[in-house]
C-alpha cells in the first residue's frame, strides 16, 4: 500500500524498489526476498495451521515455485515440511470430524487457542485428498491421469475383460431364466 513520507511525497508500496527503465520509463519491480530463519518460521507456522502451501509461501513473503525447488535442494527443510503437513493434516481431519459431528455434540477448540481462519468445509475435503497419502501412506493424488497417453494394448485387454464379464452375466442370466421355466 502506498503512503506519504515524512515530506509528503509519495512512496512505492512495501517491498517495491522504483527505478528508471533502460527506455527511460519508471519501472517499479518487486523487491527480491532472501530467505531467513524468520521467513522459514512464519512459511512452516502457516504451513501447519492451514495444510496449504500456496498461503503459507505467499504469508512468508515467496512464490509457491521458490518453496517447492527450497524443498527439493535441502533436505532439513523437506523434513520440517513433512511435520508441518502431518500436523495440519491433523488440523484438517479435526475440522472435518468437527463439521460431520457438529449436530451431536458442541464446538471444540482444536486450534489451541490460536486464531487461524477456519477453512471452508470444500477446500478442507481438497487439502485432505491433496495430502493424505503423504500423511497416511499409499499413492498419491495424480492430477495427470488423463493426461497420460493411452497404451492400445492395454485399452485393448481391459475392454475384453469388461466384455467378457457382460457376457458372463448375460449367460447366468439366461440360466437362471431357464431354471425358473422349467421349474414353473
């Protein structure tokens, strides 16, 4: 948010460097973020209140694209990530439990006394499909399942299957018809 300085001149928001352009335009930019134990604090505080990586990145100040490549070159901040998502990964659970049961029994204060905005009950149920199998084991969510180029031999197999198990319920009920005639 832009202000006033003390000798009521404008000043560029916050975290924005303004400056001349080659071209001689005035280009405001960005202002590049170093990481920091600070930084890294507030990204895994939000990260383990809200299970949600793209507000946890932009709550510390960073691209979700900058999170994720810190992730894959340091191994200690893979494993505090890992905690962080377990725990709001617990904290989603709780609030959909919470949602499911609201009816048969009061409020409980899962949260310990922190204020975290509450998430809706369809972002919740996306954030606990998006990690469960980090969390709990198993395969992972894929979001390219269709994209992934069909194999003809493999269509091919599974089509056969599928008709071959209609065509064996077809028989068993032809079968099953011509018992109930004879025995009528």
């Amino acid at each position: 948010m832009a202000g006033k300085s003390m000798t009521g001149k404008q000043h560029p928001p916050a975290g924005t460097i303004v400056r001349p352009a080659i071209n001689g335009k005035t280009q405001v930019i960005r202002a590049r973020r170093r990481w920091s134990r600070e930084a890294e604090r507030i990204f895994f505080e939000h990260l383990a209140a809200t299970c949600n990586v793209c507000a946890a990145a932009a709550e510390a100040g960073f691209s979700t694209t900058a999170i994720y490549n810190r992730r894959m070159k340091w191994p200690g901040f893979a494993e505090a990530w890992v905690r962080a998502v377990e725990q709001g990964f617990a904290r989603i659970e709780a609030q959909l439990i919470e949602t499911a049961s609201a009816s048969l029994a009061g409020p409980s204060d899962f949260d310990g006394g922190r204020e975290v905005e509450r998430v809706s009950f369809a972002d919740a149920l996306n954030l606990y499909k998006l990690h469960r199998a980090e969390v709990r084991g198993g395969p992972p969510q894929r979001y390219d399942a269709r994209s992934r180029p069909l194999d003809p031999d493999a269509v091919r197999a599974s089509l056969l299957k599928k008709v071959e198990m209609i065509e064996r319920g077809m028989a068993r009920e032809r079968d099953y018809a011509a018992r109930a005639d004879d025995a009528g």
